[in-house]
C-alpha cells in the first residue's frame, strides 16, 4: 500500500476544505494556477515552466499571437494531460475577465478567462441564469468551450449549445466573431485551442430559476429499469457507481416554484466536503486494504443523502471534491450499462495484483442534435458519458491503460480535457469521421503556421 500517495491525496483534500471554510468560499486550494512563469494543473501532477505573459484586453492577445511562434493558452488547470504544456510562451486569461448583461435579450457577454463561479455570481444580480453548467465552477468559460465541457440533460447541456456568438484570435493574429453555424466557431469548440484563442463569447440566458435537487441510493438493477422513467420525470439525471457495489447514488434535479431556504447552499457545501472527505479517506483506505469487495454497499449505503431546492448555479454546481485523475469518454446512450460493466470488469480483473485506488463512475446523459461542436464528443447523437475518477494514488496508469486499449474495440469518444495518455489523430479521425476532416481544414486555414501547437496537440490533431 502506498501510504504517502494516499495520505497526500487525503490531507489536500482537507486542506482544501479548511482553506474554502476559512476564506468563506472565496479561496480554493485545490485550484490550477498559472503564476509567476510557472503553470500547474488543479491536481497538482502536471507542471511545467514557460514564459507566462497575461493580457488584459484583446489587442494585447493579438499582439502576442503575432510576435510568438508558439502559443498556448492556460485556462483554470482543470484538465488531465498535458494539453497545455508549451514549448513557446503560456498565456493566461485570468486578466481577461468580465461579465456584461442585456437586460432586454437576456444576453451575456462574458469575457474568456472568467471563471464560473463569477459568472453566475453577476448574472444573479441581473435575475437570469444560464440554462446548462458544467459542474465545477473554477473552470474558465473559454476552457469550458474549449474541450465542450458537457452537464446532463434532457435539453441543451452544453454551454456552446446556448452560445450565440464568440469572438477568436486565429494563429494569423486576426479576429473573428463568429456564430454556430460558422466552421471557426465549431472547430474552435472542442478544439482543444488549436485553431484559436476564445477572447469573448455571448450567451443566451434565461430567467433564474430554482432546482429540487435529490441525491439518494438506489440498487443498480433499479437505476437500470427505471432510467427512461428517471429522465422523463426530471430535467437533469445522473448516477454515481462503484466498483464491487450493487448500490449507486442517484442525482436528479429538476425546476420547481418552490423557493430555497436560507440555509440550503451551506447544506449543500457540507453535503460536498463530506463526499470529497469520504472518496479520499475511506474509500483509499478501504481500496488499498484490499477491502472493498467486502465493505463498498455497507459503507455506501450509510452514507446521507440529500433532499435540497437551490438557486440553478449552486444546485449545478460543485467546488469541494476529491483529489483524483479522470479519464471520460461518450458512448452511445443505449451502451451505457454494458460500458459500465466493462468498465468494473477491467478493475476487478486488475485488483488483486495492482495497487488501485478507490474508483468512482459518474454517469450523464446528453441528447442528440448537439451540433455547436466539430470534435466534441457527444456531437449530433444521444451519449451516455462516463467519467472515470480514480483517487491520485495507486496505479492509475494501469487501470487507464486498459480501458483505453478496450474503448477501441467500441464507437467511443474520448474528452479531450481528460486523461488520454493513448489517443492519436489516426483515432480521432476514424471516430469524427468528416467532421475531423473539416477541423483540419479550418486548422489549415486559421493557424497555418501551428502557432497554438504543442506535443499533445501533435499527437491528437497531427503535426
């Protein structure tokens, strides 16, 4: 058992959460930072040294992109690869930041280095809201576009599905505003920047609203008959699952009249920090024991539930997790529970004589007619998505490793935002088909000097 690993992982968790109570919830510890010529992932495990240049306006970003042969751009550190290494200078967004509001259209325009969390804090003050969050709120809005970040849905749940408009710098330092059905705009979501930088973008938003929001625990083969039931009844469905268990967590929430009580946002903080506690402290404790065909239903069954109506953002939203990889991918929706037992089946087959960490399976849902994107996985067809969190200790490389070697034998779809130690253009181009031919066109078009290439983005998108 590797006690450091797992004693590191557990104790920044803690940390963490002291940090964000102390601070009142305006301080995470467990956040990506670009800082003094030096970037770092928001868990910790991927860091390299560039020149770190922060423009505060367009026109410095243009003058960047012009005098630099190579650009890449960091957003909040909330990936899994080194998607984000550069071998020129590394640009930060976190001056580029603000949010404006039409009152009359009910549009917002958001500059690219904003993170979430100050999004939802202004649009609040103007009592409208966006339709569809990701669920962490650290994250930029031009990273979130960048690799089309997903929620779980009946409707739209992506934010590039309620983006109207978006402004790029293109590799030739010029820039275009552009709207869904431009080439530019779906290549540059999804497209990991590389035929880009996201400066600015407009959303359509909606009057706020109110979530009842429910987590409790179900057995799988109950979750599994009544998911079409599930989905029907409320606006947003999605489970937790874990290896060795026949219980799941169920999440749903769904829009209500019914009006949050004082104290529901503070419940719902504690509700995340006890989770993240319990991933990093029990959950490693039990996987590295070699205890978890024996404990995971009796521990996960005692574990509370919740039964809370919140503002959209905090109901969306969560900032207190476990210290974790993710490796995620979309499938087809109705191959959502063989996946799942696949998934298990590789874990288990490697548990006895591997070091493997706790495992987490979050499984969402988006729905077909998603066409805002070029390479984003859950384009155009119904997906089940499941996202792989393995707490940061143990051999995460050899669980990974084998579900990647598997996910080729499937019509999978890698996120490009997460672990993807394997994935290669010739791959990309057999899963998008014509829509991989037509982001290299627009690549060849906007960028044809590589100026926002890198290794990662050579080995995904081709030299």
């Amino acid at each position: 058992m590797r006690y450091p690993h797992f004693v590191n992982a557990g104790l920044r968790v803690l940390v963490n959460i002291i940090v964000y109570a102390l601070s009142g919830g305006r301080l995470i510890y467990m956040e990506g930072r670009a800082r003094w010529g030096r970037y770092r992932n928001w868990s910790f495990d991927r860091r390299h040294r560039a020149p770190m240049l922060l423009p505060e306006t367009e026109a410095e970003l243009v003058d960047i992109v012009r005098r630099h042969e190579r650009v890449r751009v960091c957003g909040a550190g909330h990936s899994f690869n080194d998607g984000l290494r550069s071998t020129g200078v590394n640009v930060s967004l976190d001056r580029l930041v603000g949010v404006t509001v039409d009152a009359e259209s009910k549009r917002a325009t958001i500059a690219a280095g904003t993170r979430l969390r100050a999004v939802n804090e202004t649009l609040a003050e103007h009592g409208v809201a966006i339709r569809c969050l990701a669920s962490h709120d650290a994250q930029t809005v031009a990273g979130i576009l960048s690799t089309d970040v997903h929620s779980t849905s009946r409707g739209p749940a992506h934010l590039s599905d309620v983006t109207v408009a978006m402004r790029v710098v293109n590799g030739r330092g010029e820039v275009h505003e552009v709207e869904p059905a431009d080439d530019l705009f779906r290549a540059a979501v999804g497209g990991i920047g590389a035929v880009g930088v996201i400066t600015e973008i407009t959303v359509q938003c909606v009057d706020a609203f109110d979530m009842h929001q429910q987590t409790s625990v179900v057995r799988r083969r109950d979750a599994e008959a009544d998911l079409e039931r599930l989905q029907h009844e409320h606006d947003h469905v999605s489970f937790y699952a874990y290896a060795y268990a026949d219980v799941m967590h169920l999440h749903t929430w769904t829009i209500t009249d019914e009006r949050p009580r004082r104290l529901n946002p503070f419940l719902e903080t504690c509700h995340h920090a006890v989770a993240a506690l319990s991933a990093a402290w029990l959950g490693d404790w039990f996987a590295h024991r070699k205890k978890s065909p024996q404990k995971s239903d009796p521990i996960l069954g005692l574990q509370p539930g919740s039964n809370l109506v919140l503002p959209s953002p905090n109901a969306f939203n969560r900032t207190l997790y476990h210290l974790h990889q993710e490796l995620e991918f979309a499938l087809p929706a109705d191959q959502v529970w063989t996946a799942l037992d696949r998934c298990f089946e590789i874990y288990e087959e490697l548990y006895p004589d591997h070091d493997l960490p706790f495992l987490l399976v979050e499984v969402r849902f988006t729905p077909a007619g998603h066409i805002a994107t070029l390479l984003g996985p859950g384009a155009e067809r119904d997906s089940a998505w499941l996202c792989l969190c393995l707490n940061q200790s143990g051999d995460v490389g050899a669980y990974f490793d084998a579900v990647e070697s598997w996910l080729r034998t499937t019509s999978y779809r890698p996120h490009l935002g997460k672990w993807a130690e394997s994935f290669d253009a010739a791959e990309l181009a057999r899963l998008h088909g014509e829509r991989y031919e037509l982001f290299c066109q627009v690549r060849d078009r906007h960028d044809p000097q590589r100026r926002f290439a890198n290794a990662f983005t050579d080995r995904m998108l081709g030299p």
